[in-house]
C-alpha cells in the first residue's frame, strides 16, 4: 500500500511538472503561406507552445491578419533583401506573453528573430536561418555577436534553427569553428540525428541552449510538410497550468420547438397586459420569459476549441495525406533517387488537394449562404489578433525607419494638396502643360 501511494504520489508530481514545461521546436517550412494548414495541424498534433520558423519566404506585401494560427500569435521578420526566400518567425500560444528583443544583426549572413516569453517563468527565445550560400566565417561571428547580447539579459535562452551547418560531419567547413564559438559561450547543441533526411541525410537544424539541465525530451519528429523534419524539447518550469478559454452560451442542440411554443402559448401573460409602465411591461415579460426559455435552451458553460479548416477532413485531402505519409516511409526505407521523386510529388499532391478543397468549400459556401461565407471568411482566413511586438533592448530593429518616418511627413501636405487639387479638377480640363492625353 506504501509502495503505491508513493508512486502514485511520484506520478502526480511528474505529471505536475510535465504541464507546465513549454514546448518548443523549430521547423524550416519552405513557404509559410503554401503550408498554413498543415502548419496549423502540427500545432494541433504536436501540442506545441513556441514554434519557430525558417525560409517562411514572406514579403511585407503579405499582411500578418492573413497569417491565421487559431490560438497563436506569429511574430516575423522577413527577408529584407530583394532576393526571395528566407524570413523567420517564431509562434507562440496566444497565453503567453512576449515580447521581441532589438538585437543587432547583419542579415545578410543571418537571419534572427529574437524573443523573450514569460509564464511562470522567463526565458528567450531565438528562430535563426543561415542561407547555404553564404560562408561560414560572417555567419559564425554575427551569430556569435547576437548570442553574446541575448546571453548579457542573464535568461534561460534556446536559439532554434536551420544553420545549414552539419554537425554530424565534423570535417567538413565550419563545423570546427562553429562548434568552438559554442563551447566558448558555454553552449550546447542538443539535437543528434538528421533533421533533412534523405538519400544524403544531414543535421543541419540545431537546438542550442545555456540551460541544457531544463531541458528535456529532445527528439526529431518525422514532419512532411517540407525536406525538414520538425525538432521540438520541454523547458521546465515556465508555464503556468493552463487554464481552459471558456464562455457561457445558451444551449439549443436539444430544443424542441413544439414544446417550446406550446409552453409560451399557454404561459399566463395577465401581467404583462396590466402592466402600468413600459418599464413594468418588460419585467413582467422577462419573469414569464426567462423561465421558459431556461427550461428549454438551459445556459451551459463550454470550452473554446480553435477549429482548422473544414476542408482539411474532405476525404481527397485524408487521402492525399495518407499516399504522402506512405511514399516517406517508402523514401526512409529505401533511399534513392526514385523514392525521393515520388515523396516531393506526394508532397505537392497534398498542396494542390488542400487548396482544391479549401476553394470547393467556400464556392459551396457562397452559394448557400453568403452570410455563412463571410463568417467562414472571418474564422478560418483572418487573424483579429494583434501581430506586431514591441520591441525591447539596445540596438534599433530597424535603422532605416527614421528616415522612412521623416519622408512620409515631409511629403503629407504635398501629398494631400495634390489629392484634393486632382478631386476637384475638370475631368475633362486639360493640365497645366495644355496636355490633352
């Protein structure tokens, strides 16, 4: 009996301090915007809390309300070179509460977002990506650099990443280097297995910490939204328990309307007839209402589910989920060119099924009710959450913006002056130069 109750006592604490580890990962997703779903599914799956994101390939012309996480909150920085791809991104459930660091950088050897996340407790979070293309020397340093600042705010800190440096090949070049600057730092790289399987497999997505004693279940997840797989740890002791989003609604699942319309019929409305005052009609119309609307559609208190897109359970998609999954295990098992082919092929299968999907069901929508379409529109397309951070610490997130600031309001008036000068103008007039195109 002593035996059980002391390991149901240590099953208890365990549990205790499993829910309130965050989790955490990284993945290099290869386009944000052509994976919102499936993203949105290894949420839901993996349970994550913080998930960073590399090569998301955003543009400021695409606006973060059109970035929809149900239950998270994104915070990005996008390639600010004209060259395409690259970007990073860090998720993180809504509940927590963030805030994103100034750190300085030189984006054209890295690409860093930096965060720091607060529940019970604080820690700071980085998503990193290190094009392949460039060397490794710059990269080292500015990551070295960036490292340095983070680790002077004396948190638990966790950079996640793809750096495109394989660690697993200790000759190859910058593996030395980089490696050095770590240990220098007194960090420690922790994921051990390949995270871009394949023919040629490499471990090129890293988990480095200063806190590797908070630190547990480090593990690769097979992940088939990209050539990634997804890699995820649990930090000790920073969330609170989490406590369930709620609201209170009047339930009609059940509601006979026969019933309901009968017991209104014969219900006694005397004193509603002789009521003196229009403020005594309507108390008297609620002291016979509430009753039997009570007894009908009783008031119950239910949980808050972030629902994914409907779309997502058409049979099509399930199935070209499915054939993706297979031809992976196909490509882990036998690993060749063949194999490889078709895994990408699957992969794109599902891209194309999850947007024939997605644009069946609204066209469907739209023809039934155009009402319901907008508030399909509203649910599952457009984030009504705040996405921009303030940003805290030393170094400026953006050096050009006091210049771009200054620009908009030297040129307002101009601006508004020739707005309202071209409003009240004869279209048919000619301009100032007698021009008559």
């Amino acid at each position: 009996m002593i035996s059980f109750r002391l390991g149901r006592q240590v099953d208890i604490r365990a549990a205790a301090e499993l829910s309130c580890a965050l989790k955490i990962g990284h993945l290099n997703v290869r386009s944000l915007t052509a994976h919102l779903d499936q993203v949105n599914l290894l949420l839901l799956r993996e349970q994550l809390d913080v998930l960073c994101l590399s090569e998301t390939w955003l543009t400021e012309t695409v606006d973060s309300t059109a970035i929809l996480f149900p239950g998270y909150t994104i915070c990005r920085r996008d390639r600010r070179k004209k060259k395409i791809g690259g970007g990073v991104a860090i998720l993180y459930r809504s509940a927590l509460k963030a805030e994103q660091l100034r750190v300085p950088a030189d984006d054209s050897a890295v690409e860093a977002l930096w965060m720091q996340i607060s529940s019970r407790s604080t820690i700071v979070v980085g998503a990193v990506y290190r094009p392949p293309s460039g060397p490794t020397a710059p990269a080292i340093d500015c990551l070295h650099n960036q490292l340095m600042h983070v680790l002077a705010r004396a948190r638990p800190t966790y950079l996640l990443g793809d750096v495109n440096i394989d660690v697993s090949q200790s000759a190859k070049p910058g593996v030395a280097s980089y490696t050095q600057h770590l240990s220098d730092l007194s960090l420690k790289q922790l994921i051990t297995e390949p995270t871009r399987p394949g023919p040629t497999p490499s471990l090129i997505d890293h988990l480095v910490t200063n806190r590797p004693d908070m630190t547990t279940g480090v593990r690769v997840t097979p992940c088939n939204i990209s050539d990634h797989d997804l890699i995820t740890a649990l930090v000790a002791d920073v969330k609170t328990q989490h406590v369930p989003e709620t609201i209170t609604v009047r339930s009609t699942r059940r509601v006979n309307t026969d019933a309901l319309c009968l017991d209104l019929l014969q219900a006694d409305w005397s004193q509603l007839y002789g009521a003196d005052s229009t403020t005594n009609m309507w108390n008297s119309f609620l002291a016979t209402w509430n009753p039997i609307i009570d007894r009908h559609m009783p008031m119950r208190t239910i949980r808050v589910r972030n629902r994914l897109g409907p779309w997502l359970d058409d049979d099509t998609v399930r199935e070209a989920m499915a054939a993706r999954d297979q031809a992976r295990a196909d490509r882990d098992h036998t690993p060749c060119d063949v194999t490889e082919r078709e895994f990408r092929e699957s992969r794109n299968a599902v891209k194309m099924a999850i947007n024939r999907a997605s644009a069946a069901f609204y066209a469907s929508s739209f023809r039934h009710s155009r009402p319901r379409t907008w508030k399909s529109v509203r649910q599952f397309l457009i984030s009504s959450q705040k996405t921009q951070h303030r940003a805290v610490g030393d170094a400026p997130a953006d050096p050009d913006w006091p210049d771009r600031l200054n620009r908009f309001f030297t040129s307002v008036g101009s601006d508004v002056a020739g707005a309202l000068a071209d409003s009240t103008r004869d279209p048919d007039a000619p301009d100032a130069a007698g021009s008559s195109v």
